[in-house]
C-alpha cells in the first residue's frame, strides 16, 4: 500500500528526554499529549481521534508495574471507547508505532489517529533494569534469550560490528568519536536533549572502555521520555493546520535475529529493506533527503546505517564525517541535527517519535534558529534499527509537499 498523498501530520508533541525521577510514566504520557494537541494549529479536539497506536518496550517492567496494553492510554488520556493498541518491535518501537498509525489512515479506516510512545527507564539502575529487562534469577520481565545475561548485550553485539568496520572499511576509534562529537554538538542547542554538553574526541577515547572498541561516550544513554504524533487523511489536514507535514513512505524490514545467521558484520540488512522500501513507496532516491535522523545507540551504529540508508557508498562514512559532510550547519546532508540518540537519549519507544517530532520542526521551519537546517527539496527521514541481534528497523519518510 502506498501511502504518498494519504496521510499528513498535523501536531506533534515531545518532553524533554532525560533522568526523569519525578516524573511518573502517566505524567510523561499526559505532558506529550498535551504538547501535541496544543500544537495543532487551528485548534484540536481530541475527540476527533478514532484509533490510536501505544509504543511501550518494557512493559511496564522496568518500573514494577507489569503490563502496559491500550488501556493505559485509554486511561490517562481519557481516550475510551476507540480501539487503542499497544505495539513493540525493539528499538524501532516508536518509528513502527507511527507507521501503524499512518496505515490506519491511508487503508481508509480511519480520519484522525494518534500514535504515542513513552518509556521509563531510569527508575531503576541499569544492572538491576537488565535484569528486569532480560532475565537474572526470577526469569525476567521480557523475557529475553539467557545470553543477555551472560554479556550478549547491546555493547557487546555492536563490538563485533566496530571490529568489523576497522578490519574491512579502515574505520578508526578516531572515526567512531567524532560521531559522539558531532551529535553531541548538535545536542547543545536543543531543548530536549539529555545530554547537553561538548566532547572532544580526545575526552570520548579517554572515557572508560565500556566493549573495545567503544568507550562509554560512544554509548547512548537510557533515558527517559515520552512523544507523540496526530496524523489524518491528507484532504482533511487543512481544517487543523496550514502547515501540515505529509507522510510520503513509511515501512519496517526484518533481517534474521541470530548472530550465526548474519552474512557480515558491516552491514544491517533491516535497515537496507526498510530504507529501500520507504523510498520506493515515497518516489525518491537517497539524495532527495535533506536531513535524517538515524539510529545511533553507538557510534559506530550511525556509520553503518548512513551506508546501509545509502546516502553514501559502503566504507565511505566516516571519510565524509571528518569532511564535515554531516554536519547540522555546514554539513550537505545534515544528520541528526537533534543531537541523535547519543545526546537527545534513547527511551525506546518514544525515540522514532522524538525523531519525527524533530523532522516535522524541520520542515516546517519552526525550529530554534541555530538548530535549523537549509532545506533543498523538504523532505526528511528518520530511522531506528534493533532488536535482538539488531534485526527489525523501521523507515519513515516526510515532506512539506504531498
């Protein structure tokens, strides 16, 4: 199903990520909803929803509170009597979230839908959140296969991918760091991030060795959060805004989950399946993207993804970053201008989100001065990649014409 010219975005709304001990998970919810609905031009009734989608990774688990299905948005937000689904694919959660919510437009289902992720994940510490997350003496909250707790984990798994990246494509740790320093950067300037202050790459190879080759500051932080969108058919966007954002491709890929089933380490072939398939429902190729926000719960994540989106050639990366290709103000295609995952944060299901949250800024150019972007074509696109084994990775694609 192609969904260009179906779907626009009319509001989105995004709480500053972070530690955020005083805040409860209800709260989080209520404060991005609000923010949303208050963003919408012309005035919202939310009311005017008729589905929505609920991203939530944990659970629940996290903070000792079991599951978390539909009803906890039909509660918080008083939004009773809609069919409201609670939906979690790893760390693409929230841009999967968001592609169900656009399918549920564009198939003709329905009008006006919402899609909203949030995460509490620093309430406990995270020994003790792994634990819960993947298993330890009770057996786990999610569930996850006993490696996890052996030091199969997310560090670990992107080590064998960095080693790989230095042996076949001549990356560096040099190259890895200047990632954490360019999105750091980035994330100075923006209200919403967890971590905003400069690094040097000398400060990032000097911090500790977390899986060599990655240092703790080539590391995303867990974090705290919560976003959301509201999107409606195209032909009716007008009556809320007079600047919509229009959804123009939107799909999730799927590689195998196992290490011993992947053909290499330089490459995520979810990611190559979604981006192929976004792009070709949206009608463009990879130089038609002004900027992109792109999964970097590692440095050396954001590398392979920027080749596997195909804005540059395998092996080639890192040689355009210390160009300054990437860059948010000199950069031709500025890459995680919001300061990415790496100084934004990472609350899985509210990540994909935050990153429309950005885009949608973007284009509309409602932005903080110093944090825009010169738009060439307006369009955008925003990317999350995970999972066990980094398996599932989702793709979606928007514009400021339909």
């Amino acid at each position: 199903m192609s969904v260009r010219g179906k779907v626009a975005i009319i509001g989105v709304g995004l709480i500053p990520f972070g530690e955020l001990f005083h805040k409860g998970l209800e709260s989080m919810i209520q404060e991005a909803f609000m923010s949303c609905v208050k963003s919408v031009d012309k005035g919202f009734d939310p009311k005017d929803i008729k589905a929505a989608w609920f991203g939530q990774w944990s659970g629940g688990g996290m903070i000792g509170q079991g599951s978390r299905e539909g009803t906890t948005l039909g509660t918080v937000l008083g939004l009773r009597g809609i069919p409201i689904s609670r939906l979690e694919n790893g760390c693409p959660t929230g841009n999967d979230v968001f592609r169900n919510a656009v399918l549920g437009v564009a198939s003709g289902a329905y009008d006006v839908v919402l899609a909203l992720g949030a995460e509490k994940m620093r309430d406990k510490p995270g020994v003790e959140s792994l634990v819960a997350a993947g298993g330890g003496a009770g057996g786990g909250i999610l569930g996850l296969h006993p490696s996890w707790m052996m030091g199969m984990g997310g560090p670990v798994l992107q080590a064998l991918y960095a080693t790989r990246q230095m042996h076949e494509l001549g990356c560096t740790m040099e190259d890895f760091a200047r990632v954490a320093v360019k999105n750091h950067h980035n994330g100075v300037a923006c209200p919403y991030a967890e971590y905003r202050f400069e690094v040097t790459v000398e400060r990032v190879l000097s911090s500790p060795v977390v899986c060599w080759p990655l240092h703790l500051l080539d590391c995303c932080p867990q974090t705290d959060g919560a976003a959301c969108a509201i999107v409606c058919r195209a032909d009716l966007a007008k009556k809320y805004t007079d600047k919509p954002v229009y959804v123009l491709g939107s799909a999730t890929g799927v590689d195998y989950k196992d290490m011993w089933d992947k053909e290499n380490f330089i490459e995520m072939p979810a990611t190559k399946f979604a981006a192929k398939m976004a792009m070709d429902m949206a009608g463009i190729k990879p130089e038609d993207v002004d900027l992109a926000e792109v999964h970097d719960c590692f440095t050396n994540t954001e590398l392979l993804n920027i080749e596997d989106i195909g804005f540059c050639k395998k092996g080639e990366a890192h040689k355009l970053l210390k160009e300054g290709y990437w860059n948010r103000e000199d950069g031709h295609k500025p890459i995680n201008p919001s300061g990415g995952l790496k100084a934004h944060g990472h609350p899985i299901a509210a990540t994909g989100l935050g990153q429309i949250c950005e885009n949608f800024w973007q284009l509309r150019e409602q932005i903080e001065p110093v944090r825009q972007v010169k738009l060439k074509k307006g369009i955008a696109l925003s990317h999350n990649v995970g999972g066990n084994g980094f398996g599932v990775s989702s793709v979606n694609i928007i514009g400021r014409e339909p």
